[in-house]
C-alpha cells in the first residue's frame, strides 16, 4: 500500500516534470489523473485499517537527533481525506486534460507543473506526522495557488491577494505549531496531545485554527478567495476548490484530535464567523453577474456551512458531549462530501461553457447549454446539488447539519443555546437564497432562451472530459442513494477524533437514518430514490388519464420567459434584472447602492414620412430622453475593515520611511534601542 502512495506522488512529479519539458495539453494531466487515482485507493486502504507509509528523512534533510524521522503516514482519518480529495481530483484532472487539449486553449508553460505541485502539496499536508514537514506542505500549497491565480498576467492583483492570505495562514500556523514544539519539547503531531491546559495551549489553538480559516475563506478572511478562485484558468479552479480546500478542514479535524477541548468562547465565535460566512457568501453568489464569481463565492457560503458543523462538535467538546460531537463533525463531513463533489462539477463545467461562449458573463451564457449540452448537464446537477435539493447529496448533507443545530436544547448553559440558535436560523435562511442563486443559474444558462451560439464553434470537451463530467454528475445524485455506506465510511475515518460506534448512531435501520441522537427525527435518502420515480410516473399517468390522451397535443410555450409570454430583448428578465429584488430584500447586508441617471438616446422610431438619416436635407434624428438604472452591492469586509487598515498601515509607513536619513550614527542608535528594548522584554519574562 506505501508502494500506491510512493508512485501516486511519482506521477505527480511526471506530470510537473512532463509540463516543464514542454508538453503543455494532455500528458501532463493524465499522469496528474493517474497519481491521483494512486493516492486515493492509497487513502482507501488506509481507511480500512492497513499501514500506509513512506520515510522522507532523506528527501527533507538529517533528520534531528533525539526526534523521530520524518515521514508521510496515513491512518483512518488522512485516507477518508485522501479518499475524498484525490478521487474528485482523479475526474478533474481527466477533464483538464481534454480541456488543454484543444488547439484554441490559452494554456502558458508551468501551468501542469503548478497544478501537479497544488495535488502533491495536499498529499503531504495530509499525511504529514510532524510539524516541519506539514508547514513544507502548507507552503508549497500557497505558492501553487499563487501561481494557478497568475496564471494570467491580467490577474495578478488577484494572485498577490491570494499570496498574502495564504502567508498569513502560514505565519499563524507556524506560531501555533512552535508554541506547541516548544511545550512538548517535539515536532511530531501526536506529541502535541500532551501539552497541559492553560494559556499557551489555548493560544496555539487559536493559531491553528485562524490559519486553517483563512484558507477555507471564513469571514473575514474570505476576501482572496472569490478573486483568486475566478483569476485561475479553466479546470484549475475546480482544483483549487473541490479538492485543495480539504486541507484547511483536515487541519480542523485534526486539531481537534490533537488538542481536544476548547474554550467556550472560541466555540461562540466560530459559530457565529460560520454563520455570518454562510450567509454573506451566498449573498454574494445571488447578486453577481459572471458566472465563476457566483461559484467562487459559493465556496464562501459552503465554507460557512461546514464550519458551522464543526462548530457544533466543538460544542459537544466543551460540554463534554461524544454524541453532540459525532453529529457535529458527521454533519460538516456530509457538507464537505457534497461540496467536493458539486464545486468539482461545477467549475469544471463553467470551464467548458465559458470556452464555448469566449466569457464568463451570464448575459454572455444565455442559453449556451444548447451548443455545451454536456457542460450544461453538469452545471444543472452541480446547481440542484448545492440548492440542497433531494434526492442529491446535498440535500442530505444540509439536512444533517439543520438536525444537529436543533439538538441545542440538549446542550447545558443559555450562551451554547442562543448561539447554536442563531446559527440555525442563518443557515436556514442560507438554504433558501441558494435555491434563489442556482434557480437562477439553470433559468439563464440551460433553459432561457438567448442569442444563437457562435456558428461552426466546437463543442469544449472531448469524450474523456465529457464522461468525467457525467460522473462527477453521478456522484452528486447516487451518493445520496448509498448514504448509509457512505456514513460507515465516514464512521471509520472520523475514529480518531470521535469513536466509529457514535457516528454509527446516525443509522436507525439499514436505510433509515437519524441525526445521531435517536428518537428525533428520521429521513430516508434511499427510499426517496424510490419514491420520487414512482410518484412522477403516477402524476403522470394521471395526467394522461384526466387529459384524454391530449397530454401530447397541447400548446407548447418556450419554458423561460420574463411574466408575460413572448417578452424578449431588452424587456426580458436579465442576469442583473433577476437578481435586482434579492440585492433591495438584502441591502442591509450587502450596502446595495443604487443610482437613477437620464440619457438621451436616438429615437429608435423616427416620424413616417421621414427619409433615411444620411439623405440630404432631412431632419437629424430626435434624441428621446431615457432613464438608466444601476444598483451595485459593495464587499463589506473589504470595504469597512481592510481599505481603512491598509490606509492607516501606508500612513505608518510614510512616518517611517522619515527615518531613513541616509547616516550612519543614526542607524546605530536605532539598533541599539532595539538592542536595549530586546534585554529589557527577556529580562522581564526570565
């Protein structure tokens, strides 16, 4: 099983080296399809038990005396990890590969080479036993989303926002991984575990879990993400969604494991940062107009959602609840699950629909479904997936999580209950405005009608990409059917954090679940794949039955107008148009800001009788006076928190560039202040 693991990463490197020889379109990418394929049976055995390591002392240095060598090793909780990652990774990459390999594809050289570094990146950090060798797999990650984000070099204030995010998870995490090294005297993971309670341990908790945040993009450090995710090219930002986030939740995970009880504050906070996540993200999504920034900012509100169910195991941590932390985290792995899989569909199908239409612009997309009816598929799946409608696995998932908030009333202390409360009712509240962004995706981009597509335009993916589209599809609806399966699955990789026999507690029968907690409430996924056929089949053929057979013959109307038939062109229902009720019903969370202005524009219907415009001596057109409307919405966090902190910063900066007079025995006197004020702080802590 180590030899699975070794020559997953072997391939990886192929794939980096394959690149930066020159092959630009599909080699890279199925070697990348191959190593993932490896790394995830890899993850697969190592779920069920069997050792899975590789030695790397060599490849990183001598290794330390006193301390044990260095090594990638996976148990149940790195495989479901792996399981997870690589196997949408392994699809992914099958569809890049077909999407580079089209002539008229603006790939660079180094683009193979940086999407190879970001997988083998989350291999490492997965399955890292140490501290040292997790921060060498955490900063190879920064520096590959910097590189996918500048893919162009158009977007490059994108890629240094996600840089500096990504130096700042890697500053605190190094801080909290040291503070940790230094009380337990180790670098290794497991000895963490032992570090006593008290200041230094709560502050090492806070480190790592503000460094994990700032990758998953929670409020307020989710401002890199919607640029950084839109600035990379075509597939790559499934990548760097679906499967390269993972790792943020993985650290949660096992910090969790590692250093156990938190307090009560920390737990407060991170619920209400999810909630607020959750819901300014999905905010976001409804009211933008291009289509990879509504995904992008999805992968905000997902990011929410999923903390919000760590945030419950959290709270099981600090009442000393196993059950409440099984539901917790069993509900946050549900989320991740289906957010892998639809964010993976999703821009890999946003990929092939912007290749086809030259843009990411829903007016642009109107109806493009028809000429990418495979990148159309996907994208409708994807949408119903993170709608959270049945029977897909996202349905599951958000029914999960809504069931494990409402177990607040077995929680002891009014704090964890209003919290756990408010939580609800955000996430609630979130579900709904998905249904309203996805409709809206699907209405405007498979079903609306629109301009003809570009005539003699090919279609975006070959076969190998199209059949990686229909199963990243199937994923998203059958998971969903196998749910029980896919919680004993969960219930051996969660067993290091939380014992496999309390997650086991979410099966009441075979087919039947419940939120852990029995007695509450029941669903069944797998019957619904059964009833829901059914019942369509019998709408149906009662339908036919009360129509006498003129079921067929009735009058047939285009599926999506705006609210009267017929209505097209400029009258029509718009991306903008669509979306302008939700910005006005949410103004209060997005600052909408809306401007009326009169134009004067020709007369489009000049007087009869009047010649053509260029005919000598006939009047000029008459210009008719028109009213423009615009409504914007502004990034609150990026506007009232990071554009006041930047000016005070570059203010602090002029101050001190005063100070670089240029001589000499100033410069001296400096260093000894320094010098001096760096005795006195030791001398005070000794």
């Amino acid at each position: 099983m180590s030899g699975l693991f070794a020559a997953g990463l072997i391939l990886l490197a192929a794939a980096a080296a394959a690149d930066l020889a020159g092959w630009r379109s599909g080699p890279p990418y199925v070697l990348g399809a191959a190593g993932s394929a490896c790394l995830a049976v890899a993850g697969g055995f190592a779920l069920a038990g069997r050792t899975v390591r590789l030695p790397v002392a060599g490849w990183l240095g001598q290794p330390v005396p006193g301390q044990p060598s260095a090594a990638l090793s996976a148990d149940r909780l790195s495989g479901l990890f792996l399981v997870m990652a690589f196997g949408a990774a392994a699809l992914v990459s099958v569809a890049f590969a077909s999407w580079a390999a089209r002539p008229d594809t603006p790939t660079r050289r180094g683009l193979g080479a940086d999407y190879a570094l970001a997988l083998g990146a989350v291999a490492v950090i997965v399955t890292a036993r140490d501290a040292f060798t997790a921060l060498f797999g955490w900063e190879a990650l920064t520096i590959a989303f910097y590189l996918l984000a500048g893919s162009s070099r158009r977007r490059s204030q994108a890629a240094q926002l996600t840089f500096a995010f990504g130096r700042l998870s890697g500053a605190a995490l190094l801080a909290g991984l040291l503070l940790l090294a230094a009380k337990s005297h180790s670098i290794t993971l497991a000895s963490f575990s032992h570090v006593p309670g008290g200041a230094a341990r709560t502050t090492a908790l806070v480190l790592l879990l503000a460094g994990f945040a700032v990758k998953a993009g929670l409020v307020p450090l989710q401002v890199w993400l919607p640029p950084g995710y839109a600035a990379a090219p075509g597939p790559a930002r499934a990548i760097m969604a679906g499967v390269c986030v993972n790792v943020a939740f993985y650290g949660m995970w096992r910090t969790l494991a590692l250093l156990g009880r938190p307090p009560g504050w920390l737990v407060g906070a991170l619920l209400v940062l999810g909630a607020v996540t959750a819901l300014l993200g999905i905010a976001h999504a409804t009211v933008q107009n291009r289509l990879n920034r509504v995904i992008a900012y999805s992968s905000v509100e997902n990011t929410g959602l999923i903390v919000v169910g760590f945030g419950v195991a959290l709270t099981g941590a600090a009442v000393h609840d196993q059950r409440l932390i099984a539901a917790g985290l069993l509900a946050a792995t549900l989320q991740m699950v289906a957010h892998t899989a639809a964010k993976s569909l999703l821009f890999t199908s946003a990929a092939g629909l912007e290749a086809g239409a030259g843009g990411d612009d829903l007016e642009q997309l109107r109806a493009r479904a028809r000429r990418t009816p495979w990148s159309g598929f996907g994208l409708a799946v994807g949408s119903v997936t993170l709608a959270g409608l049945p029977p897909t696995v996202g349905f599951v998932s958000e029914w999960f999580l809504l069931e494990s908030l409402m177990q607040q009333f077995r929680v002891p202390g009014l704090g964890y209950r209003l919290v756990l409360a408010v939580a609800g009712a955000a996430v609630a509240l979130t579900a709904g405005f998905a249904g309203v962004t996805f409709v809206r995706l699907v209405g405007l981009v498979v079903k609306r009608d629109g301009p003809e597509a570009v005539r003699g335009a090919p279609l975006t993916y070959g076969w190998t990409g199209r059949g990686a589209v229909v199963v990243l599809s199937f994923c998203c609806l059958a998971i969903s059917a196998v749910t029980p399966l896919e919680i004993r699955v969960i219930a051996a990789g969660l067993s290091p954090v939380v014992p496999s026999g309390l997650v086991m507690g979410a099966l009441k029968s075979p087919w039947v679940l419940q939120p852990v907690f029995a007695g509450f409430s029941i669903l069944s996924p797998s019957w619904l794949w059964v009833e829901m056929p059914l019942m369509l089949l019998v709408v149906m053929l009662l339908t036919w039955a009360v129509s006498g057979g003129r079921l067929l013959r009735v009058r047939r109307v285009p599926p999506w107008h705006s609210a009267t038939i017929g209505v097209d062109g400029l009258d029509s229902y718009t991306a903008f148009g669509y979306a302008n009720p939700t910005r006005r019903v949410l103004a209060g969370v997005l600052h909408t800001q809306a401007e009326v202005q009169e134009i004067m524009l020709e007369d489009p219907d000049p007087d009869e009788g009047a010649g053509p415009p260029d005919r000598p001596g006939d009047p000029e057109p008459e210009e008719v006076a028109h009213l423009r409307y615009a409504s914007d919405v502004v990034e609150v966090v990026e506007t009232y928190l990071y554009r006041p902190a930047i000016r005070a910063f570059l203010a602090v900066v002029a101050v001190a560039k005063r100070l670089q007079s240029g001589r000499l025995d100033a410069y001296l006197l400096y260093m000894l202040i320094a010098l001096i004020a760096i005795i006195a702080v030791v001398t005070a802590l000794a």
